[in-house]
C-alpha cells in the first residue's frame, strides 16, 4: 500500500479499532496457536476480550512456518478491515541455529561474520514466519554482576556502534519488501539498560546527559542510521523517570533530535510498571504518559486498550497521537509487504530445508572459533600435543547447555558437545577420557571425584569444561558472587596436586572473576556460550587446528569489587602511578586497580612484535589529516591473526577525558617472521566530544596516540591540534 492507501484504511478503523492495533499479545491468545488452550488463563489476568483479541496488531514469541500461517489466516477472517498481524519474536543470537552469544561474538570484532550471522537468523526465522525479531541489543555495559551483558557487545561505544550497523544490515537487508529472507530490526532497549545501579536487572539508572549521550546513546543512533526499523524502550528510569513514560528521552530526543518516526514498542509489562515505579497512580495514568511519550506499541499490559479510548474521548489524549501510532505500524506492515501477502516469508517445506541447515552450522562454528579468547597459556600447553591421553573433565564435558540464554528455538541436543568436538576431530576412547567431576553448582560425590582424579592420573594433559548454567545470565539472572560456583573450584584444587598440565574451558555468559581458577591451571580459553556448534569450534583451537584470534569486548575484573571496571574510564586528580607509590592516591589497598583482563585482550599461539608509533606529522589541523604507522611482525613459530588497536587521550578537555578511547583498528595474518605495516589515519571529527554545556566539539591542544594489541599494552605517540572548526 502506498501512504494515501494507509491513510484511507486509517479513516475507516473506528477508535477502538485502532487502539487495539496498539496492543501485542503473546501466542496463547490468537485461535491457531499450537498452545492455544492457555488462552482463557492469559485472558482472564489481563482481561482483554475476543474483539480486541481480533484486533490486536501484533503477536509475540509466535513462530513455525504453519502456526503462524493458521493464525495469520484465522486472524485475517476475523478482523474486519483484513488487517494482518505482525509476528515478533526474540531472534538474539540465532533462531534454530545458535551463534555465539552477543558478547562473544563482540570478542570476535570481526563485522563481517556478525553480519552473516544475523542475516542467517533472520533466513531462518523469515521462513518460519516471523516478520520482527527483538535485536540487536545495543546497550553499553560496564557491570557483569548484570546479567545481560550476554546480549551486548561490550564495554567501548566505537565497537557497539559497529555492531550495532552490522546487526541491523545482516537482519533487514536492503529490501524487506522484495526479501522475505529478511525481518525488521528492533534496538532495544533505549535507553541506557546497561548501567543498571548495582548490576541488578530492572533497576535504577541515573547518569547525567552528558554522560548519556557520550557512551550511552552511540549504539542506538547507529542502528537507526542504519535503517532500524524499531526502537523498544528500557525498563529502567533515566533522570528519574521510566522510559516508557519519559518524553524528553522518546518525543524529544528520538523522536525530534534524531528524527525517528519508526514504531516504538514497550519492553513486556512496561507501560503498565509506570505504576510501581511511582509515576502512575493507576492504568489510565500509565495508558496517558506513556502515549504521550510516543509509545506506539503497548507489549503484554492492557493499559491501552482498558483506557485509551476514553482519554481520547475525555479530551485528555489528543487522537491525532493515536492516529500517528497506528500509522507507524500500517506503514512497517506495508513496508513488509504484509497487505499483499500477508503470510509472507512463511512456508513449511523451504523451513525444512533451511533451518539448521549444515551451512549454516558451518558458518555458526566459524564464528564460534573467532569468538573464543585465550586468556593465559602458561608454559604454552596450548595447542594440545598430537599424541598422548586427554582427560576431558566437569560439568560441561558432555554438556549441551552451551547455547547460553536468548537460544529460544535452539535444543541442547543439537548442540555440538565439548567431547562429541574432541572425537569428531581425531580423539578417540583410547585417547580421550571422560568424566563429569562435579555438577556445575552441585559438589561432587565420592564416586565423582575419585573418577576425575583417576582420569587425571592416567592423562599426559587435563581439559577442564567449566562455567555457569544457562540461566546463571541472561534477564533477571544477575549475580553478586561472579566467581565458578565452589564445587568447580573445589574439582580444579582437588585436580592440582597431580601436576598436570591442565586448561580450563570457560562456558560463560558474562567476564569472571577467576580467583581459583587462573592461578590454578596453565591456560584458560573463555569460550562464553559459543552456540550449535561450540563444541567443534572449542576442539579446534584446542587442537591447533584453528589459533584463538578472539579479543575482549568486555573487561575481566580481578575481583568483584572493583566493578564497574572498563578501560576508557577517567582519571582522578590522585591518580594511583605504579613508578611513583603514595598512599593518598586513587587506589585499594588489597587488590589492583587495573582488571585482570583488560578490554581488547587475548592471546594466539604466536606473538607479535610491535615498533614504535610514528605519525605523519606533529600537529593536525582541522581541515587535515594525520597518520599513524606502525610495523608488526609476527616473532613465533606459527601462523596467526592480529588486531591491531588504535586509542587516543585527549590530554586537557573543557571536561575530564577518559584515559584511552578505541578509536581503530586493523586485523592482520602473518606468517611467521612475516612483518606488515599497518596505518590508521586521524582527523578532526575523531576527537570531537560532549563539553559541558552539551555542543559536540574538539579542543585544540596535545593529544596522545597509543597502538598496541590491546588497551593496556600500548606505545605512545604525541601530537597537537592546532585549530578547531
């Protein structure tokens, strides 16, 4: 339809009507729902009616090529101006076929295979009828008590944002009307989730603009560059007020400042949580603020539909604002193509062949491999020796639970285990020995521990598969304590006294403080959720066959109480300087400032050799540009993958600078005694920031540039700014 067609279908909806397009409702409602016999529950909580039922404008968590195909058709017989529904789903990290969790595939700082691996979901979650997947989350995170810092990509907003474009590319394509393998992306959750106070889901957020709108708002902007089509708010509050009732951050801000004019959804139960939050006194002042916010779409409350149409009528709500949400969601339907072929993408016999398909396992193990980080490889124990017995021991051994929360269609059972990856790459019974240990929070028995020693006897080397239970991260799954539950770091003490070379494998959703288990073994990989095919991603490095290339996204804290701890953090008046000890400085007096792990980490199976810095010139003007060389060489035995990082400080500012900010990178391969030079070049626009009374803008003056192989390791280069535009 074009856009008079949708205002004439606008004209002929009746105000009931067209507030009901405003509500979403989960499966169980909609006649044709495989789980269909749950609807009187769900419909007696929220007490929505048939009518309104019939005609809501979107479902959620709805999914099956003929499930939806049946609901869709039921719901077009029944709506009487025809209009289809919008199916949305939770399409995060793969649909059936799951890739790496966010986090980790931020690790892999590879764009290119971020973005297949959205449009492989988005292939696969088309054909099975979803239209609008909730992705990418794009929320900056500094705190991994948080529980969903497995859904970011990290702590830097120059990498988020990157992510955030190539998310959104991979899912929507270039053509959502004409590519029905694509779906509508929808950023969430706007705005600023990840700086929950405490690291605790749902709570309070309170950051001054500034600091908002330098690290915060980056990644969100991105994707709508990008052409997101969807924005969905946060559960949060931002200068004390929610967000889904918050004006300034919706209609001022995005709707005004960036120009966004796309449907923006609650997150489930928002709208209605403007009550308990203590902006609300009842629904109807929960349905008032939050239209008047501009939220289009009210998820899983019934604030709208209970009381919209009375503000309308008593004057309160202006329907021109009711009018404008519904327009929005005409608009993405036509623009999906939705009127025309309202079952869309949706087709049982192309599911069959698409969905888990061997290619795309193939490409979710690729990505699995670039995503894993190598942490510590004392004595170089890693790659294992080609002969000799492996002692495959713990909880995640033969563990399926590797796909890691938001793996809604994946199955622990078509999951690629740690010792199916072992065998299928060369390990058979006389070589690899197998035992669980301990549970992954439950201590091990006697039968279990004599078992594991026994089988770390008789191996020239240990493999020890660790890590947290699926639902230890993820939404609400927040944790104070973020060290391996005690009984697996009661398995790695009981192991130790034998001596042998041992490596951990991490299977994690969030950075750990790894107190009893880094000064345990010899090597740890962190391998987070690696998806599908994570167990055969995992044999590969571990084998040699493939050299970890992954680089941390996220800083690893050296204990809990440093957090929140990242890298582009500010400096103090009292800065802690190693060279130079005071105790009146910034500084604990039992732990080191600096993470264990810092941001932009990880170890191959070569090194890499780097000459100083040089730059083109000692000054940059404005209208020019600077270069920045400097010559690697690969210095080991082995082929590798590099990446090359780029920071820059900004000595004196109108306000505090942080100390180092990601500016560039570069990835290379060498061979070894290979050398490359690698150039980044500078300009102006780069060093532009928030001052204190909000302009965006550089300031003339000494700038310092650091390259390095991650955000700690680094050698210096200086120059100035001579004049500013």
């Amino acid at each position: 339809m074009d856009h008079q067609q949708l205002l004439s279908l606008l004209r002929q909806m009746t105000l009931d009507e067209k507030v009901a397009q405003l509500l979403q409702l989960a499966t169980p409602f909609f006649k044709g729902a495989d789980d269909a016999g749950m609807i009187t529950g769900p419909m007696a909580s929220l007490g929505v009616t048939e009518r309104e039922v019939r005609n809501a404008g979107s479902v959620l968590g709805l999914s099956g090529a003929q499930q939806v195909i049946d609901i869709q058709t039921n719901h077009l017989k029944h709506n009487r101006l025809g209009i289809p529904l919008l199916v949305m789903s939770d399409i995060v990290h793969g649909f059936k076929t799951i890739f790496p969790i966010p986090l980790a595939i931020g690790c892999s700082w590879d764009m290119a295979l971020a973005e297949r691996s959205a449009e492989i979901a988005a292939r696969e979650a088309a054909v099975s009828g979803v239209h609008v997947t909730y992705a990418p989350m794009v929320d900056l995170v500094r705190d991994p008590r948080w529980g969903r810092v497995m859904e970011s990509t990290g702590e830097d907003p120059y990498l988020n944002n990157l992510f955030a474009r190539a998310f959104v590319r991979g899912f929507q394509g270039q053509d959502l009307a004409g590519d029905t393998d694509r779906v509508a992306a929808c950023v969430k959750h706007f705005a600023a989730y990840g700086a929950a106070e405490a690291g605790r889901d749902y709570n309070t957020v309170d950051l001054s603009e500034r600091l908002l709108r330098e690290f915060y708002l980056p990644a969100y902007k991105a994707a709508l560059d990008e052409g997101c089509e969807m924005v969905m708010t946060s559960f949060n509050t931002i200068d004390g007020i929610p967000a889904s009732g918050n004006a300034w951050l919706m209609r001022k801000l995005l709707r005004e400042e960036w120009g966004f004019d796309g449907i923006l959804i609650s997150d489930w139960g928002a709208v209605k949580e403007l009550i308990p939050h203590g902006v609300a006194e009842d629904e109807a002042e929960a349905a008032y603020k939050a239209i008047r916010a501009g939220v289009d779409i009210e998820m899983m409350t019934p604030c709208y539909v209970h009381h919209l149409a009375e503000l309308v009528r008593s004057g309160r709500v202006d329907e021109r604002l009711v009018d404008e949400a519904v327009l929005r969601i005409l608009q993405l339907k036509s623009k999906l193509g939705l009127f025309e072929r309202p079952l869309r993408g949706a087709d049982p016999e192309r599911e069959r062949e698409i969905v888990f398909c061997e290619a795309h396992r193939s490409s979710a193990r690729e990505l699995a491999v670039k995503s894993c980080v190598l942490l510590q490889n004392d004595n170089e124990v890693l790659p294992l020796a080609g002969t000799g017995k492996i002692a495959l021991i713990g909880p995640f051994a033969q563990s399926g639970d590797i796909l890691g929360a938001w793996s809604w269609q994946g199955a622990k059972e078509d999951a690629v285990t740690l010792r199916d990856g072992l065998a299928a790459a060369g390990l058979d019974a006389s070589r690899l020995i197998v035992a669980e240990g301990c549970g992954v929070d439950a201590p091990a028995t006697e039968a279990q521990l004599a078992a594991a020693i026994e089988a770390a006897g008789e191996a020239d080397a240990v493999v020890l598969a660790l890590g947290e239970h699926a639902w230890m991260s993820g939404e609400a799954s927040c944790r104070a304590d973020i060290r391996l539950p005690e009984a697996q770091l009661a398995l790695i003490a009981a192991l130790k006294p034998l001596g042998k070379p041992t490596v951990a494998v991490l299977f994690n959703g969030r950075p750990l403080d790894l107190h009893g288990v880094a000064d345990q073994v010899d090597a740890v990989l962190e391998a987070w959720f690696p998806g599908s095919a994570g167990g055969a991603a995992v044999a590969d490095l571990l084998l040699g066959k493939a050299s970890p290339s992954g680089r941390l996204a996220m800083s690893f804290p050296h204990a809990v109480g440093q957090v929140p701890v990242y890298y582009n953090a500010y400096n103090t008046g009292r800065p802690n300087v190693p060279t130079a000890p005071d105790h009146y400085v910034s500084k604990y007096l039992d732990i080191p400032n600096e993470p264990r792990y810092p941001f932009g980490y990880g170890l191959g199976y070569t090194t890499f050799a780097y000459e100083a810095p040089r730059l083109s010139a000692a000054e940059l003007r404005a209208d020019g540009e600077l270069t920045v060389s400097v010559r690697v060489t690969n210095a080991g035995r082995r082929t590798g993958e590099e990446t090359v990082q780029l920071y820059v400080r900004d000595v004196a500012g109108d306000v505090v600078r942080p100390v180092k900010e990601l500016k560039d990178y570069r990835k290379l391969v060498l061979a070894p005694g290979e050398s490359a030079e690698v150039s980044f070049t500078i300009t102006e626009p780069q060093l532009r920031y928030y001052h204190a009374d909000l302009t965006f803008a550089s300031d003339p003056g000494e700038f310092i540039v650091y390259v390095g192989p991650n955000s700690r390791d680094t050698a210096e280069a200086r120059f100035r700014l001579t004049s500013t535009v």
